[in-house]
C-alpha cells in the first residue's frame, strides 16, 4: 500500500461470529450445517411457518456473555431480543430476531498489536441474534437463478461492533485475528472464516492528518480471511485518497470485495439510513442478568491470550516476542505447553516451534494441530540433539520428515543413517585432508583471521555429509592448526 501523510484511515469493523451450540439459537434443529444436505437441518420454526414460538437457546446466551466478559464489556441487569424488519430472499420470516438497545454486553475494549505499536480498541456492543439463510446462486446455459439452502438459518450468531479506534489495515487484521484468537480460546466458536463461521464488515472513511471531524464512511461487505480485511481496506483507503486529492466527493456506499481482481467495488448507496423499525420481540421474554450469575459465568472462562503472554514471560522467562508468537493460537499453545512439559527447557521449544516447525507450516499452508508429529516427536528429536546422536543442522532435515510422516524421528535417523559422526579417529582424518587441501586457510588461522576455522570446519561437515558432530570438529581442528 502505498503511504500517505495527507489522510488519516479511520476504521472500524463489525464482526459476526458463529457461536458453536449444538442446536439453533430459538428451535432445538442441529446447528451443525456444515456439509449437510440443503434445508435437512429445518423444522416450522426456522422455516417461519405461521404460528410458531421461538424458544431462547440458553446455552448461546451464556456463550454471549461469556465473549462480553472476555472482552472487557459490561453486562447490564436487563436485555431483550428485537424484531429487526427488513426484506430480503434469505430472511423468510420478513425480520430478523436480533438486538436493539439493550443489548447483552456494552462499552467493552481489547488492546491489539500492529507495527510495534499497542492500540486500544473500543468494543460498542456484542449483541446475539439468529443467522440467516444461505443463497446459492447458479448460472447454467445462461440461466440464472437464485436457490435458498435455510440449514445456517437461525444459527446462534453473535456480533461485536468495535469503536471506529483502528488507524491501519495492519491493526484492522490484528483486530479481527484478536477477536478470532479469543472465541476459540473461549470455545464458543470455531472462528474458521473460511467456513462462514466468522464474517467481518469493516467500515472505513478518510480525514486530513490532524483534523478530528470524520469523512464519509464505506462499508465493505462479508470479508471472509484477515488476509481480505487487509487488502481490501489497503485498496478502498488508495482509492479514496485518489478521489480526495482530485476534488471528488466520496459517497457513503456499501462495498464489495473482489478477491480475484484485488478491488472494491459499489453495491448499493446508503445516503440514508436504513429504517428497520425495530420494536421488542413480543415472544420472547425479557432477560434479567444477577451478580450471581456474571460472576458463574466469570469463573467459567478459561485463561485468555493476553493472560497466557504473561504467564510465558513469568512462568517460561521466555521473551514478549516469543510469548505472542506462541499465543498465536489455541492450537500452538497446547502444543508448547505439552512439549515443555515432556522436555523442560522452554526456550529451546520456543526456538524449534518459532523457527523451523512455523516456516514448514508456512511452505505447506497448514496448521500445527494437522500435522502427523505431535509434542512427542519434537521431544524426541531434541533428545537425539542433547545425546550427540544427530546434529543440529541434521535435526532441521528429520523434523522435516517426522511433521509430515508421523515417523518417530529416531526411526528416521536410522532409515535415513542420519546418525552423526563422533569416532575421533575418522574426524581426524578428516579434519587433515581439509588443511592438506587448504594450505591458506592454514595460513590465514596463524595469521589471527578467525574466519579460517569456520571456513575448515565447513570444510569437514561438507566431506562427512554434515554428519560430522561440530563441536568435536572443531575441538580436533584446532588441535591439528596448532600443532602445525
């Protein structure tokens, strides 16, 4: 993206999560659409046939307050569920059960990290409310036509509105990964985007750097991957800025992502604001939430992210750097914590999981819990390290083999003969056909040239095959130098 020092991007997202009950949040059908057959997961309810009552799934609203608890909302003592009007192919009933103005959990805040710098985001509200229905829409033989698959319909979905507090695509993504990291250390989601579990409307607008009056917002619609935040408010904050500088007027619209082509592009104005004529849901009761309650629910959560980040730096004396990289999910957490607990030296975990078990899950485009190799393996493998069997650099190549074949990495070792060379006698051979060969590396050594040692160490490791235990190497090398 290309920076300005003209504008400030003021942001803000709205993020609707699925929470993981096993029915839907007013009728006792499955929650669980995912993979199932079109319109089997229905009954009256969700089907909107006359004369149904809708019954409150209990289990959501804990997981509701819950989320508000975690991030640091209030709770008041009284809520309600409103009819939200509006017509549209996916909404049968014509509304939508959701929130107005009381909802469950206000005036909240979570802090996120982008570029070296810790923001305070406001969270306005997180409200609960049905999902709807899921439009298919085909085009075959030039005929188009819109089909209605009413599974999702009336799953629990709870949306968190934050304070227009994010001044970068940066920070938008940290957010959105944030409240992710959060649902799923709480349990209340799967946060899996790319399944629909977590949706995100970000609405962004533009001012002069130093003013405090915000521009027009833009609403960009249904961004499905934090990587989709980033780049689509990359691209939406240079368009505007495009259309300031040359005298144009932004309008306040709403926005699609095109994922394909890398833009934004108009869906339909919003000059004015929607009339959706919310007035309390008539059959449902109001919900009145105790002292006693809250705090129930308050003990019930589990250790969050940024408790986790203190506990590593505390508890493991593990660098901040190293504690947010290894609270990066729930996923990476359990499987540092079970490998410290296997093989109690936290920081050299630290270093395996950051460094080569993170780049390979990189190359592969997958995730720590999907790998064959679990906490054992890695132990094992540093194990081999501290007994001499295998060096460090051959260590990097099996743990290469084990995340991907589930193999214990001993086994490969033998397989593969991987087994490092300590025999001094072999080692010394070696290590004098490497000076025979390289009369001025000898030369620069007695000279005082540090590097020289390195330049024959390397010379050993490459005729053993890197088997070569290094440490020996050099031990034996310095020996021969001197004594030449």
């Amino acid at each position: 993206m290309a920076v300005t020092t003209t504008y400030e991007p003021v942001i803000g997202l709205e993020t609707h999560v699925q929470l993981m009950t096993q029915s839907k949040m007013f009728c006792s059908c499955s929650a669980a659409y995912a993979g199932a057959e079109p319109n089997t997961h229905v009954c009256p309810v969700c089907l909107a046939m006359p004369g149904v009552l809708p019954v409150m799934n209990r289990l959501a609203v804990e997981y509701a307050f819950m989320t508000g608890l975690a991030l640091n909302c209030q709770i008041p003592e009284a809520s309600k569920f409103d009819r939200k009007n509006y017509a549209y192919p996916d909404l049968l009933k014509g509304y939508q059960i959701s929130q107005f103005d009381l909802p469950f959990n206000i005036n909240g805040w979570i802090t996120v990290e982008a570029e070296g710098v810790t923001t305070r985001v406001g969270i306005t509200r997180a409200h609960l409310e049905e999902d709807t229905a899921k439009l298919i829409h085909r085009h075959d033989n030039g005929d188009s036509r819109s089909l209605i698959d009413m599974n999702r319909s009336g799953v629990p979905l709870l949306e968190i509105v934050s304070e227009p507090d994010l001044r970068s695509p940066a920070e938008a993504r940290a957010y959105l990964q944030k409240i992710r990291l959060i649902v799923r250390t709480l349990g209340v989601s799967t946060g899996n985007m790319e399944e629909g579990a977590m949706r995100c409307d970000v609405n962004v607008s533009l001012r002069p750097v130093g003013t405090e009056k915000f521009g027009t917002k833009v609403e960009i619609k249904n961004l499905n991957s934090a990587r989709s935040v980033l780049r689509a408010l990359e691209y939406e904050i240079e368009r505007q800025a495009r259309a300031l500088d040359s005298g144009e007027l932004i309008s306040q619209e709403t926005r699609g992502w095109d994922e394909d082509k890398s833009v934004t592009f108009s869906q339909r104005s919003k000059e004015e604001a929607h009339d959706y004529r919310f007035f309390p849901e008539p059959d449902l009761p109001p919900v009145f939430i105790s002292a006693e309650w809250v705090e129930e629910l308050r003990a019930r959560l589990p250790e969050l992210p940024d408790q986790r980040r203190e506990r590593y730096v505390q508890e493991f004396q593990l660098s901040p750097y190293d504690a947010v990289q290894l609270t990066s999910s729930v996923e990476v957490s359990h499987f540092f914590e079970e490998t410290v607990r296997l093989y109690p030296n936290p920081k050299t975990v630290a270093n395996w999981i950051e460094g080569d078990l993170f780049r390979i899950l990189r190359e592969r485009d997958t995730e720590i819990d999907t790998l064959p190799m679990g906490p054992p393996q890695l132990v094992e493998l540093l194990q081999l390290i501290d007994r001499g069997t295998i060096s460090h650099g051959t260590a990097k190549e099996v743990l290469e083999d084990a995340a991907f074949s589930g193999k214990s990495p001993a086994s490969i070792v033998k397989e593969k003969g991987l087994t490092q060379i300590s025999d001094t006698e072999e080692l010394n051979r070696a290590a004098a056909a490497a000076i025979a060969a390289n009369p001025q590396a000898l030369a620069d050594y007695k000279a005082g040239k540090k590097q020289a040692m390195g330049f024959l160490t390397g010379q050993v490791m490459r005729a053993t095959g890197g088997k070569a235990n290094p440490a020996l190497v050099n031990e034996i090398l310095r020996a021969h130098l001197d004594k030449a």
